[in-house]
C-alpha cells in the first residue's frame, strides 16, 4: 500500500482529482471552449495532410472495435485508442495547433484526441470534459514549464500523454491515489525524441498519436488495476529526472489551483512551426515599406531554441513537414504571398522554383537570450538594395495572451477549416454547441456534429 508524500506529485493529483467546473474563472472556462473549437478546426484540415489516407488504411489491421469514431470522419467508429491515435494526428499534423510557450508544449492534441476518445466510449457531460480539459492542460503545461533543459525528447507528445491519462483517470473516477498509479503505468509508454523534428519528417505528429493511443492505453490498465511506479514524475528515473534533466517541479506548481493554464495558451495564426511565426508577423510588418524585389537578404536574430527549431535551408525536394519547421520558407511564402497558409507546404508550392530563390536570402543567427526554452523576442532586418536597412522586433508573439488573436480572427481561423473539409456545410450548429457545451448532457455530442 502506498502513503501519499507531501510532494509536487501529490499536489498535482490532488489537483486534477478536485478540480470542478464552478472553480474555474470565466476567462478560463471560455479560453477552454475556445481551444476546444480551434483544435477540432484543425484536426478538419488535417484531412488535407498527405498521409492521413495512409494511416487510415494502415490503422485498419490493428484491430476492429464499434467505439469511437474520428473527427471529421463517415461515422465509421474504432477501437478507442486507435481513434485517440488517429485524432491526434489530425490535430497536430499541419503545425496548425495552440501552443503553450513558456512550457513549449501543444497542450491539445494529445488531450484533446484522448477526451474525445472517452466521450464516444465511456460517456461524460459537457462541463465533465471540459473540466478534464483545464485539469489536463494544468499538468502538462506544469510538466514542461518545469524544465530548465532544451528540448531532447519531444516534449508535447509526453506532457500531454501524462496530461490526458491524469484526466481520463479523473473522468474514470479514480481518486488521487488512482490518478497517481495511472500516471505511473503512463510512463512506461512514452515515447517521441527530437529526431523527428530534426529530420523534419511526418513521424513527428504521429508521436502526438502514439502518445494519445498510449494514454488510452494506460487508464485502461490502470482501471484493471495494475500496480505501477509511484513516482513516475519526480522518481530517480522518472519523467523530470529522465526526460528533461535540470527541472524545478515545485516552483512550476506555485500556482496550481488558483491559476489556470488554458488561459496561457497560444493561438497559431499560421500552419507552422511556432518558432516561424514572430519572424512572420516581423516581416509582414516591414513589407509594408518594401517589396520582395527590392530585399537584398533577411536576417532573423533569435533565441537558441528558435534556432534548434526552424533553422534549416529550404532545398528543392523537401517534404511539407520540413517546410513546415523552415524559417526561410516561411519568409519566402510572406514575401510571395503577404501571409502563411496550408497551400504554401502542399505539392505545387513545394515545386516552385521562385520560392526557393526567395528562401535563400534568408537567414538566421544567434542573439544574445541564453534562456534554452524562449521563443522570442526576436528581430528580424531587411538589407534593401538600395543600401538601407529596415528593422522589426516581435516580444509577444502573434496569437499569445500578451497578443491574443481576435474572436473575429479565431472565428475566420475555424471557418477556414472547416471549409477544407465540408465546403457545403455550414458550420454554426457545432459552434453554437461549443458556446454552451457545459450545459450538454452528452459530450459525444461533438462527435455526432464532426460526422455529417
């Protein structure tokens, strides 16, 4: 038998096992429906990822089941941890996802496909998922925000599987005891490292999927009560010791309770990797003082982790995942076009020759900030040919709570996503149902919605 310690573990799971919906601060509660929506928006235009097909049909000989089906699918319902897997890779595949950046976490992709996963299964109100939803963001932005290493392992895919199987225990009705086995039993499943970024490949979401498959995984184990690590956060081959290195838990929990961390969260504005888009918003602002023939070169000055991320030379022949996590593309696509969007990183684009000779006036160098997960400021300079030199810094990043994208501008975002899945079908109903979903009685209502 196990004694809880007065340890940050055991506040974390103290946290999630208490938590209720009246608890929460409107802000939060709305910045909750708010990323629900977006991440659903983004899972549709995941369709549009080259490789979606593909993993339909391999996910096909893993395994039949009549449980949960995918968003943005035909109905056809799966086994629970392959629809968790499959939704995963639809919310973070196109780089489209909110962000979480001082914990340099996607919060909720694995979250997400892992809730929706248990309301098509098990079943849970409204405000019970949405709940879950602010409990399970609290731990996994928690986890990365306690780090002070850089980026080895893929640090989204992690934090959110000990997220979501934190969550998923809370909506099986574990009490923090419980919440804390599961987490133990999560550990030994995670997986992701930061090679896949490095290569920029399409293996890096689909470390997103298998996270989401393996929390699903977990709370299943966890309900037919398996006996696992009791300190699989802060243990000696913990996740803290083992995955990050330096990390600091209990200055990262200060708040917990009484500051919710969905109301940090980041909109992407642009189908990229995060660490492109101060550079963006950078060069969108100074091209309204010049055009693209009048750039001699681009010089974007950024932090380490910046440079680790998006970092690398556009080459003829790069896949869209490598475009995607290439800063110099991302200025070529702005300097062509005056924004960043999904055709940009699809074959046509990834063909042109033009964008290429764009690209390669681009650079990035180092700056000054030693602080291994910033993601700004940044600042980014045009040489014009004429000899003068133009200069823009970006602090807070577009879409960040210091410089939030508008209601109007999510609404645009969703919209645009949903018409890149059903063109022909509005899509008011499945917002007007997010605006209330506290007060829904069925939580798999959202999937009925996302399966025309």
């Amino acid at each position: 038998m196990h004694r809880l310690n007065d340890d940050a573990t055991a506040q974390i799971c103290e946290h999630v096992a208490t938590l209720r919906w009246r608890l929460i601060d409107t802000k939060s509660q709305t910045a909750a429906k708010t990323f629900l929506e977006d991440t659903l928006g983004v899972a549709l235009v995941g369709w549009r990822s080259g490789f979606t097909k593909p993993l339909i049909r391999a996910a096909r000989g893993w395994g039949r089941g009549r449980e949960a089906r995918l968003i943005g699918g035909s109905g056809e319902r799966w086994p629970a941890p392959t629809a968790a897997l499959i939704n995963a890779w639809l919310i973070h595949c196109q780089e489209f996802d909110c962000v979480h950046e001082p914990a340099v976490v996607h919060p909720m992709a694995v979250i997400g496909a892992c809730l929706l996963a248990h309301a098509d299964t098990r079943g849970c109100s409204g405000e019970d998922l949405l709940t879950a939803l602010v409990a399970a963001v609290d731990v996994a932005a928690t986890l990365g925000m306690a780090s002070r290493s850089a980026l080895k392992f893929f640090r989204p895919a992690q934090c959110g599987a000990l997220g979501a199987t934190a969550a998923l225990a809370r909506l099986h009705g574990l009490d923090t005891a419980g919440i804390r086995n599961a987490l133990g039993i999560c550990l030994g499943q995670l997986s992701g490292t930061m090679q896949a970024h490095r290569e920029g490949v399409a293996a890096l979401p689909m470390q997103i999927g298998y996270n989401a498959r393996n929390a699903m995984v977990a709370i299943d184990l966890a309900m037919a009560g398996l006996d696992a690590p009791w300190h699989a956060l802060e243990g000696e081959f913990g996740y803290l010791e083992l995955f990050e290195g330096n990390h600091d838990l209990h200055s990262a929990c200060i708040d917990l309770g009484r500051h919710f961390r969905i109301g940090e969260v980041s909109h992407k504005p642009f189908p990229s990797g995060r660490a492109t888009h101060g550079g963006i918003a950078a060069l969108q602002a100074l091209m309204t003082q010049a055009n693209a023939a009048a750039i001699d070169s681009i010089s974007l000055a950024a932090p380490p982790l910046i440079r680790q991320l998006v970092d690398r030379p556009a080459q003829p022949g790069m896949r869209a995942n490598t475009a995607k996590l290439c800063f110099p593309w991302c200025a070529a696509a702005v300097l062509k076009n005056g924004t960043v969007g999904i055709a940009d990183f699809e074959a046509p684009a990834l063909a042109d020759a033009e964008r290429y000779a764009l690209a390669a006036r681009v650079a990035v160098v180092a700056d000054d900030n030693t602080n291994s997960n910033a993601l700004g400021p940044i600042t980014l300079t045009l040489r014009l040919s004429d000899g003068r030199e133009l200069t823009e810094t970006v602090v807070a990043t577009p879409g960040s709570p210091a410089n939030p994208l508008s209601p109007t501008a999510h609404s645009a975002k969703f919209e645009r996503n949903w018409a890149s899945r059903w063109p022909q079908k509005p899509c008011a109903e499945l917002r007007r149902l997010i605006a209330n979903f506290e007060e829904a009685r069925d939580a798999s209502v959202l999937l009925d919605a996302l399966n025309p």
